[in-house]
C-alpha cells in the first residue's frame, strides 16, 4: 500500500458503480459481492447501485445484458464511485477522450468524492484528468497504450492497486477484490475486511504485485518452489532472518532462491519480508492494546524507532497514529 488511506467510517456509505456498454460482469458482480457482506452488529455499512449514462439494457462482453435501473444521477450522491472495465469499441482506453456523455456524468461527482477504477477503468478516469501527476495501475497488457496516451500520469504496472487517496485503481479483473477489500479495510479496520474476505473465500492481503502475472518463461516443473520457506518465514517474523536461512529451507543456492523467489512472488525476499512485518505490526496495533515497543519485537522490527521508520516510509503515519484511527474503528 503505497499511501495511508483515509479514514472515511460511515453509516451505509454510498457506493455508486458506472457501468458502460461493453462491461465485464464479474467485475461488477466483485464491487456489490464484497461491499454487500461489509456488516456490523448485523447492519449493513453500504449500500451499492449501480448507475449508466442512459439506464436501462447495457450489454456485456457476454452473451448477457443486464438491465440497469439507475442513470447519472445517483453519481451526485455517492461517497465512492467506483469504474470497472469495458470492451466496448467507443471506450477511453482506444481513443483517451471521453464522450459528451460520459464526461458530463463524471461531472455530476461532487468533490471529495473517492474513485476508484478496476483493471481498463483507469483509461476513464486518466481520460478525465483525475490521474494526472499522480500513481496509478491498470492491467499490465495495456499499460503501453496508457503510457502513449496519458504521459502525465505515473504508472506503475507492477502493483495490484495504487491509492491516492481520493483517487484508487488497480490492475487487472481479481484486484478488484484487492481494491475492494483495501477500501473496507481504510473504511472500517481489518477486522471486518478480513470477514469480509473470509465470507468470500479469498485472501485478505494477496502477497506480491501485478509483475508476478505478467508473462514470462514459467519454471521447469523439476524445479522446486519456495512456498515452503514462505510459510516458514511467517512463523519466525519475530527473529532476524537472513537470505541464507531462507535459502536453505528450500535448499537453493541465495541467487537460484531469490531468483526464483522473485519470478513468483514479484517481489526480492527481503522486500517480502518487510511487507509480511508491515502487515503482522498493523495487525497487532488495530487487534491488541501491546506497547509499541512489544509490537516491533513481535514483527521482527526489533525496535520501535525501527517500527516507526517502516511504518512511516510504508504508510506515512506512525505507529500511534495508525492505532488511533484503525483501533477504533476496527
């Protein structure tokens, strides 16, 4: 996660979905599949429409059309809105402009509005200007269309998801979930994303960026694989770990394991490491009343003036900071 999310915990927060001709179903089915199962004390906390620039039959890329019961307007009243992916020949991502029509939609978002787009979405919102200067992703197979036609924007076609703030996108169709997820998490804590993900059988924080998708040479089968000293690493977080140790638990030579380590993961082993502390440490801040200086002995940090470096280069908060917010909330 590259920037702190904001902290935007409400009562049945809006959450408003544009769908255009062209869309991909699942992507939609994503947004109202997560967002629905977001409940506390066995309330809802949002609630999701989904709008078009001309309501009624929009088609798909299937061989099903889905009837869409709200127009624009319902933009005007979001807190999120959020923007998946279409394959319709008229779209931003081949021309990157918008039409009339979907421009004066886009203007109907009251400021301070968060938008977030899954996979090809992001060519709507760059289209807009909204990505202009700053982080953004998008499914790695168009990430040089993008660059040609949005240079302002910075691109990182490595990552899952990038937040900006009040600005969100991700990579391809199944980071919507990571997208999803991560906002319930800066909405309401880990605890109820992580329900949330439990209720979906799916990962609450997937481990590693887009770049381990991204087609390269796959590995003999003979090979062998460093799952094994991955799920040995999050039992010893606490201690120091080394490259060597790492290594041996799969025994490889340091170059083959992080080689190796790398194409599946995205990531260098101790770039993992450090994610995989990062995550343990906010565990134990939003989920315990520990002392800080517990916490980063827990983690591996060793010492809370560790702690707080990471979690400030990570997250731009510290420690205490993150436990104010996510603690109570949580």
């Amino acid at each position: 996660m590259a920037d702190m999310c904001q902290n935007r915990a409400m009562e049945r927060h809006r959450v408003a979905v544009l769908v255009r001709h062209g869309m991909l179903p699942i992507e939609l089915g994503i947004v109202h599949r997560l967002f629905s199962q977001a409940k506390a004390g066995g309330e809802s906390l949002y609630e999701v429409l989904t709008c078009a620039v001309t309501p009624g039959p929009i088609r798909t890329d299937t061989d099903v059309t889905i009837n869409v019961p709200h127009g624009p307007e319902v933009l005007a009243t979001a807190d999120t809105v959020v923007i998946p992916a279409s394959h319709d020949d008229e779209e931003p991502r081949y021309y990157g402009e918008l039409g009339p029509a979907l421009a004066a939609a886009l203007a109907l978002i009251r400021p301070g509005t968060r938008i977030a787009s899954i996979c090809t979405g992001a060519f709507v919102l760059a289209a807009a200007g909204l990505l202009d200067g700053r982080r953004a992703t998008t499914h790695w197979r168009s990430a040089d269309d993008f660059r040609a036609l949005f240079p302002a924007v910075d691109l990182d076609p490595g990552v899952l998801y990038t937040d900006e703030g009040d600005v969100l996108t991700s990579a391809g169709v199944a980071s919507g979930i990571d997208l999803c997820l991560h906002m319930i998490r800066c909405d309401h804590g880990s605890a109820i994303a992580n329900d949330v993900a439990r209720g979906t059988v799916v990962s609450p924080h997937r481990e590693g960026g887009q770049a381990q998708f991204i087609q390269r040479p796959v590995p003999e089968p003979q090979f062998a694989t460093t799952g094994n000293a991955r799920a040995w690493a999050l039992e010893q977080l606490h201690r120091p770990l080394t490259l060597k140790e790492l290594a041996a638990r799969q025994s490889m030579s340091t170059r083959t394991f992080t080689r190796r380590f790398r194409e599946e993961v995205g990531v260098s082993p101790l770039q993992w490491l450090t994610q995989q502390r990062i995550e343990r440490a906010r565990q134990l801040l939003e989920q315990t009343d520990l002392p800080v200086d517990r916490i980063a002995a827990d983690s591996g940090f060793g010492t809370a003036a560790s702690l707080r470096q990471h979690l400030q280069a990570s997250l731009g908060v510290s420690p205490s900071a993150y436990r104010s917010t996510f603690r109570a909330t949580g």
